[in-house]
C-alpha cells in the first residue's frame, strides 16, 4: 500500500517548486480552521505549463491515441475570488487540451470553486489558494478527480501542486489510477469580462444547493444494518469501488465522506462525477420531456427521419420513432451473428470525434428486429437521439437553436442548477459541437437531486410547469408498470426490469407488502439515482468495472427509503396521490 504523507505544504515547497514523490493527506490542501482572508482578490489568468505526473501504479504504455496519459494538461484557468472565501473558475465547463491537436496531454480538464486565505507567520505575505479539478476526455465519460494548490501575491504566482485521488469508472485508459506533481505556472491579471455577472451566478449557486448533513445521522432513523448495507456493495472488493453514497429526505442531503485516496476530500459538495449513462436519464430524458412540455407528447410518435438526414442505403430507418430510440428498441444489433453484444463492434463509432461522423458511424449498423419490439442498449442510439432531439428543437425555433441552451435556460436554471459540464462532440477544428446526450455529463450529488426532484414534482418547479406531467407521471414509482415500458429481459430478486424513455424501471415489494416499480438513473460503473416514493432519492457514485446485475440494483436504496417513509399506496405522501 502506498504511504500517504501528512506533512504540511510549506511555503519553501510551492515557492521552490520541491519535487513530490506521492500522495498527501488531502486536507493538507484545505484551509484551516484559522484561515484568515486573504490579503488580495486573486482575479485573472493561470497558465499551467503541464508536467509529467507521477503515478501509481505505472502504466506499461502510456500513450493512449497517440497521447500521453501520464502528463498534466498545459492549460489556462479563469478564476476570480467572490466574498473573500471562494475562488470560482470563470467556467465549470470541459476545458479542451488533450482532444486539440498538437498537444501531448490525453486530458481535458474541469475546474471546480475552491478557496482563498492567508496563514499568518507562515507564507511570507503570500495567500494560498486551492480548487478541486478533474481529468476528462471529450470522447470517454468518467472523471480523475483531484486537488491542487498554489500561493499567490499581488502579479506572482508559486508552482502549483496538485494530486489525483478518486475516479469513476475508466474506460480506453483502462486502469485506475493515482497521480501527483508539482508545476510551473504564470499569472495574467484581469482580462474577465462581466466578472460581477459571473460572482452573482455563483453566489445564486450557493444559495439554491440543499442543506447537507452526515449521512450517519440517519441511523437512528433506519437502523444501522440498513444503512450500512445501502452502498449495495455486497463484499469488501465491491466496497472498494463506492465512491460516495447520498440520500435526500426531507428536505435534506444526506452524503458519505468521499472513499478518495489520501483521507476526506475537503470540497466533497462541489465534486463532479463522470456518472456515464445517467447522463441519458438527467439530460436526455429531461431534454425530450421539456420538447414534450412545449410541443406536445406527439413528440414520441414523430418519425426521426423526418428530421435527421438518413442515407439512402439506410432507408430501414425511416420507420423508427422517438420512442423506439428512447426505449432503446431501434432494431438495430452490433452485428448480425451477436446483435446483443454491447461492445461488438463499438470503437469505431466510440472514436468518431465530430457529429457527422458519429452520425454516420451511428446509423450503420444492421437492422435485426422490428423497431418497438426489442430493447436492445445501445449507446449509438443514444447519440442519434440526441442529434434527432435538436434537429426537432431547431424544426420549431429555428436554427440556431441548441439543447445546451434549452437545457440551461428553461430546466435546470429555474430548479437551481447553474452549471452543467458535458462532453461534446470534435468538430474538425477542435471545437465543441453536439451535446452528448449519450454519456459526458459531469455532475455534483446536490444536481442530481434537483433533477430527480422536479420528476417527483411532476416537472413542477415554483410555478411552472417545466416538464410533461402525464409523461412524468408515467415514470414516477407506482404499482402499476409504466405503460411506455419495455422488458429488458433480466430479473432482479422481486421481478423483471423495464426500460421506458431512458429510465430503468425496477420491480420492488416493500415492507408493506405492496408490489410496485421503481424508476432509477443508471450509468456504467455502478452510478445510480434512484427515485421512491415520498420524496425521497438515493444516490450512490461507484466505479466498478463490472457487468454483476446485482451491484446496479437500487434494491439497498430501496430498503433504506422504505425504513424513512412507507411505500404503500394508502399511506405514501409524494407519487401514490
């Protein structure tokens, strides 16, 4: 096992630049109890010049498509102090490097708000600053997480120290990992525009996030032996691959520490998880019920080659609806002799970088049943969807319309949610294109609830009605199996499971005795949402490289969630009115 330090990071160290040789408790990133505020605003440019991680373990190879997986991004990060506490990057979104051309680095990056202060008698009249960061790549969907540290004193800056501690759940850079590094760094002052704007943002951010209490502090409530099995990990090698679990009840978010190497992660509220498919559920199934909300349900019937330019050689296409593609029953197979094998047959639509081409890669692949009459997962169809789902936006408001801004300005801006980072698609100058809708979504536990929340709302959020309420109200946990619904074909211990619009649909029996069917967001590595009746969300972040139908149960949740509120139809207060 690796030794982690616990020295602190002194002055010397970030001035000289001293090299690191592994991991550090992570709280010695933190501000301490007795931080005063910092002697100046940091507000401006820092330019990393990117450097050789150290890692562990180490990889046999380290280039991945041709780029370097053990090298720190040479990037430049906005960021600007709001309240003399908080250092807010000017963007949350992926910050393209390792997806350009002509760079070494394998990696984007996303920068999270972090904290500004000043140790007395320590650092020479210097401030120190620390943000929490994660390692991304526009083509995949997990997250490195990590941490970093700089000082900083009227246009200076130290080398900045960073360490990378946690991840969900890798996919072409295989292995899992830990880093760390010191690097050289520049600051440019200023250059911020509408840097006020962008302070009240983030202080309208800080004020729509839920309260938050240890996750603990539900024991009394459930008893012990419940919530200890609600991370649904049903060994200790599963165990190790729970990154954070959260429950909302009443009001309040209930959340784990972060299982991170090196000790608790001190900005556990503003971490962003790389949570896969769950993107499909809180972006792609709120895109097309909000459609739905404004346009009408006959959205789901539409042909999608009434809006997406289909091939000639592809006419088979032309009969698939909306919601064949949402039920994931398109009729398209990997290939013919194995047309259910997920990743038959994958990468060449996976690697596709712009729209067009993972448009075309997309649609070529062959026809094997009926559209509307088998569930086939199928990420390519996801993509296409998405595609189709603007394609159907722009039909209606024109072109320059984009489900980006639909997303932002229409849901999740009035539910509370300022930003929302997401993979795009590589257009050929590097750019980013097409929201993914498939996978990209890099999001925080305090987000996912939101979402969650406004479908046990019904899409009602303060006033308005945001999503399609007799589409929503399809989903929501019931009795009675959602009437979109198609079978999976795979059982878990109470019944079989469904998929209806990027949602899937488990059986349950609670402890009432009642039988009913539970929606839940899922994403590869073992990330679920799941929604229950009362109100209440549970929330687990995992990043098992596993294919065990049991670990992706949201059964554990529901065990938990049925101690705090009952589940039978007479008595449940949120979804069984």
């Amino acid at each position: 096992m690796m030794k982690i330090a616990n020295d602190p990071i002194t002055w010397n160290e970030l001035i000289e630049g001293t090299e690191v040789k592994g991991l550090t408790k992570n709280d010695q990133f933190a501000a301490p109890d007795n931080a005063q505020e910092p002697s100046m605003e940091f507000e401006g440019t820092l330019k990393l010049e990117g450097t050789q991680m150290g890692m562990s373990p180490k990889f046999s190879t380290k280039n991945v498509h041709g780029k370097d997986i053990t090298f720190f991004p040479d990037v430049s990060l906005a960021f600007m102090t709001v309240d003399d506490k908080y250092l807010v990057p000017v963007t949350q979104d992926v910050i393209p490097n390792g997806t350009l051309e002509h760079t070494r680095s394998y990696w984007d990056i996303i920068v999270q708000p972090g904290r500004v202060w000043r140790e007395v008698d320590q650092d020479n009249g210097w401030n120190r600053a620390s943000f929490p960061f994660s390692l991304v790549n526009r083509l995949e969907g997990e997250t490195h997480i990590g941490i970093a540290m700089f000082l900083y004193k009227e246009a200076n800056v130290s080398h900045v120290r960073f360490q990378i501690v946690a991840q969900t759940g890798p996919f072409d850079v295989s292995s899992y990992f830990n880093a760390w590094g010191v690097m050289k760094a520049t600051y440019e002052p200023g250059g911020i525009d509408n840097v006020e704007e962008h302070k009240n943002v983030y202080r309208r951010h800080l004020e729509s996030r839920f309260p938050t209490a240890p996750f603990d502090a539900l024991k009394q409530k459930v008893g012990g032996r419940h919530l200890a099995a609600f991370h649904g990990a049903r060994n200790a090698e599963e165990e190790k691959h729970v990154l954070q679990t959260g429950l909302f009840y009443e009001g309040v978010l209930y959340r784990s520490p972060c299982y991170f190497a090196a000790g608790p992660f001190p900005y556990g509220d503003d971490i962003r998880y790389g949570v896969w498919s769950v993107t499909k559920t809180a972006m792609m199934n709120v895109a097309m019920l909000r459609l739905a909300q404004k346009y009408g349900c006959s959205l789901l019937d539409e042909k999608i080659a009434t809006y997406i330019q289909i091939p000639a050689s592809q006419k088979a296409w032309n009969d698939v609806t909306y919601l064949d593609m949402a039920n994931m029953a398109s009729g398209r197979g990997a290939t013919t002799d194995d047309p259910t094998c997920y990743l038959c047959d994958y990468h060449r639509w996976y690697l596709a970088p712009s729209k067009d081409e993972k448009m075309r890669e997309a649609l070529d692949y062959p026809r094997v049943w009926e559209p509307g009459t088998k569930y086939n997962y199928r990420d390519q169809d996801a993509f296409l969807l998405g595609v189709a789902l603007e394609a159907y936006l722009q039909h209606k408001e024109g072109e320059g319309a984009t489900l980006d801004q639909l997303l932002k300005q229409e849901v999740y801006e009035p539910i509370g949610i300022y930003y929302a980072p997401v993979n795009h698609s590589i257009e050929g100058d590097g750019s980013s294109g097409h929201p993914r809708m498939d996978f990209g979504y890099h999001a925080t536990l305090d987000d996912l609830t939101k979402i969650a929340l406004l479908y046990e709302k019904r899409g009602y959020w303060n006033g308005n009605q945001i999503l399609h309420r007799e589409l929503v109200e399809s989903i929501l946990p019931k009795q009675d199996l959602p009437t979109l619904a198609i079978p999976k074909g795979d059982k878990n211990a109470f019944g079989p499971q469904y998929y209806a619009m990027n949602w899937h649909i488990e059986s349950y029996r609670s402890s009432e005795g009642d039988e009913l069917y539970l929606p839940n967001m899922k994403g590869y590595g073992g990330n679920i949402v799941t929604l229950m009746p009362g109100g209440v969300v549970g929330l687990r972040m995992a990043n098992a490289l596993t294919s065990e139908d049991d670990f992706d149960s949201t059964v554990p949740q529901a065990e938990v969630g049925n101690q705090l509120v009952s589940f039978c139809r007479d008595k449940a207060t949120s979804t069984f009115e």
